[in-house]
C-alpha cells in the first residue's frame, strides 16, 4: 500500500521522455542556471562515468578536465534544471563504474569508440 503510493508521487515528476545515454558516452548537458530574475543554459559537457538510482533518484556523474583539473558533477535525470542531453559521442566500456578514469591524464583517459549503424 504504501509502496503504491509512492510510486504514484514519482510518477507525476518523470520527465516523459527520459534521455537515452549510456556510461562511457561523452554528452553534452544543457543546465538551466538562475542568475537573479534571469535564466540562462549552461553547458557542462564531459564523460559519464557512473549511473546509479532509480525512479526520481536516478543519478549520473559527468567527468571532464578544466585546465589540468578534474572536476565532476552529478546530474538528476528528472530534474527540471536539465533542459536536455545530447550524447556527442559514445565509447565501448566494459564497466559499470569508470572511476578509473580519475587516476589517469592525458591521452590515457581516451575510451574506444563505438561504431553506430
């Protein structure tokens, strides 16, 4: 019963058409920001290194380096504050998880590409 309606809570803040990335894909999320009375899109655009969660609380992390610095960033699937993702890239991982990618620079973070027919 109480399970039900939970599900009945979630349901009405699932965004329709859910994104389709996978982990390994290099995307481009467009973030609303406020700025004041003003809103704007940013772009953060990186590697996505982990998915975890489901429902509403289904979670990604975005990885990428800014001036020889590592920064990542973890994105609500559903939330409002994210206008759209679009995947520029998609790379063949054998992982879930690809944190490995945190102790390597350079050429050494390059992930195979994957061929789309």
């Amino acid at each position: 019963m109480n399970q039900k309606l939970m599900d009945l809570v979630e349901q009405s803040s699932l965004k329709e058409e859910k994104p389709q990335f996978e982990i390994g894909d290099t995307v481009d999320v467009h973030v609303r920001i406020l700025e004041g009375e003003k809103e704007r899109v940013q772009v953060f655009s990186g590697v996505v290194i982990a998915m975890s969660g489901s429902g509403t609380r289904e979670m990604f992390s975005v990885r990428r380096i800014v001036a020889g610095e590592g920064v990542e960033r973890k994105f609500a699937v559903h939330s409002p504050r994210i206008a759209k993702v679009e995947v520029t890239r998609s790379s063949s991982v054998r992982r879930a998880k690809l944190y490995f990618l945190r102790d390597r620079v350079g050429k050494a973070t390059r992930l195979k590409e994957r061929r789309r027919s």
